[in-house]
C-alpha cells in the first residue's frame, strides 16, 4: 500500500509538472525543492508541511483539469461554479464526484453530475446491463449517445427528467432535469458533452 501510494503520488506531480502552465509547475518545483532541503537537514515536521503545500497545488491542477470535462452554459442558461470532492481519504468511499448546476430565467434546472469508482456504479451497472429490469419499470426506457448505452427516467405529464449513462463500467454520468417542458434542453446538454474524453480521464 504504501508503495502504490508512493507511486500514486509520483504519477500525480509528473501528470501536474506536465500539464499545468509554467508558473504553477515552478512553484511547485521550487516546493519539492524546500522539501528535498529540510528532509536532508533533519527538519521531518518541515518536510511535511511543505510536501502538502505543494500536494495542494497538484490537486488545484487535477480539479481544474476534470473541471473541463463539464460544458459551458448553453445560450439561454447560466451555471453556478463546478463543484467537485477531492481525491483523497473520500475518495475510496464514494469515488471521483463532479457537478454543476444550470439554470434560466424561466426557473428551469439542470445538474449535471460524473462519477467514478464509486461502490455504487456496480449496482447501477446492473440495471445497464439487464433490458428486463428496464421494461419492469413504466418510466425509464433505454437510448443510446455517442455509442455509449443510457436510461432515460420521465414520467408522463412531468417536467422532470433524468438521463443516466455508463461509461465503460467505472463512470456514471447524470443528468438530471427540472421544470422543463421536454426533454430538448437536457439532450442538448449531452450533446455537448464529450463522453469519450469523460471515459478518459476520470479512469486514467
């Protein structure tokens, strides 16, 4: 375990060192360098606290990164600030959580939601994986986007709307619809999601 999380880590600030603008990597370099110095001269407590600094700024990267993975407000819309739960200790419970919240003017919501690795998708994947569990249950219905297999939930004379996917077995996106009038908002927010780059780089 504490080899792979040695290695986790290492992975973390190559992917972060590689990917994130100049001025971050050099602070980051230059943590991992005052790091490396107070471990040589004996300072453990030192070493520690500037290892998580520089750990923290990793993470601001890896959030950033996944942020993009949600689309921007569609004309019509406006969006609150993702949200996301961090990779840590959580993580191993509930897996990679990210959402965002869309709205209009009219009182219409759509949260988009993406997780990973969660204990829960494997019982998710079971209503995916089994067409008899669909047709036992009136309002959901099965649909297919960009090749990946869906459940469509709406109940007759409702405005509310959910639309789930799996993503290779280990993502689950969802979305999930408020006072809209039909389903035209909602599937216009898949369209403009990637799902294959969303398979990706939450499995990566």
């Amino acid at each position: 375990m504490i080899r792979r999380a040695r290695l986790c880590l290492t992975l973390a600030i190559a992917a972060a060192l590689g990917c994130g603008g100049s001025a971050s990597a050099d602070t980051i370099h230059s943590q991992l360098d005052a790091a490396r110095s107070a471990y040589d001269a004996g300072d453990l407590r030192g070493t520690v606290q500037t290892l998580e600094f520089a750990i923290a700024k990793i993470q601001e990267q890896i959030t950033a990164r996944l942020w993009t993975l949600l689309p921007d407000p569609l004309p019509g819309w406006q969006a609150d600030e993702p949200a996301s739960q961090s990779l840590g200790i959580l993580n191993a419970l509930t897996g990679t959580n990210l959402s965002r919240r869309y709205y209009d003017e009219e009182g219409a919501e759509i949260e988009i939601s993406i997780v990973a690795d969660s204990p829960l998708i494997g019982m998710m994947g079971m209503m995916f994986a089994n067409p008899m569990l669909l047709q036992a249950t009136p309002v959901t219905s099965s649909f297919l986007a960009q090749g990946y297999r869906g459940i469509l939930e709406h109940e007759k004379g409702s405005q509310d709307w959910d639309m789930k996917l799996m993503l290779g077995g280990r993502v689950l996106v969802e979305l999930r619809g408020s006072g809209l009038k039909d389903k035209a908002p909602i599937q216009a927010f898949l369209e403009a999601m990637d799902l294959k780059a969303i398979e990706k780089t939450m499995t990566e």
